[in-house]
C-alpha cells in the first residue's frame, strides 16, 4: 500500500488553529442553551460549559478537519493503484473460494 507523505507543520498548525477558532466560537451556543434551560446559572457553571464545550468542540473540528484532509489525499487514485486494488479483491476472493 502506498504511504502519503506527512503534512508540512504549517499545515498542522493552520488546521489546529481552525480547529481552536472553531471549538471558541461554536462553544458560545452551548453557554446560550445552558443559560435559556436555566436562567439562574452562576458564571462559574457557565465558564465551565464554555470551557468544556471548546474543548469537545476543539477535538471534533480537529478529527473532522484531518479526516477531510486523508480524503483529498486518496482522491483521485493513479489507474495502477485501481488495478492493484482490483487485483487485491479478486484475488481476496479466490482464497474465500467465491469466484
């Protein structure tokens, strides 16, 4: 199989800046909905929220955002990948004894 090469660190960085910028501004949302179910909330519980909610927030942009850079790196595949992957599959399912 073949290997892609690892990203250069300004693109690291860049995607966890997104990422941070995203979990910082989404994570207002969550605080708005805390302070509508109950309005009474002190402002250590909702520095709490807000804190909490960047970081999920901050993980699932970062998963998202890499798992859409691995996609741009396999598309499109060379026709020498393809065939090798064919081979791979019909070959797969000879040893199963189905072709």
């Amino acid at each position: 199989m073949t290997e892609t090469p690892e990203p250069y660190k300004w693109q690291m960085r860049i995607r966890a800046l997104l990422a941070g910028l995203f979990g910082i501004v989404f994570a207002l949302f969550p605080v708005k909905i805390a302070l509508h179910l109950r309005p009474s909330l002190s402002a250590v519980a909702l520095i709490v929220v807000y804190v909490g909610s960047v970081i999920l927030l901050g993980i699932v942009a970062r998963l998202g955002i890499d798992s859409f850079a691995e996609f741009d790196d396999q598309i499109p595949i060379s026709s020498q990948e393809r065939r090798r992957r064919t081979k791979e599959f019909y070959d797969w399912l000879n040893t199963l004894g189905r072709r």
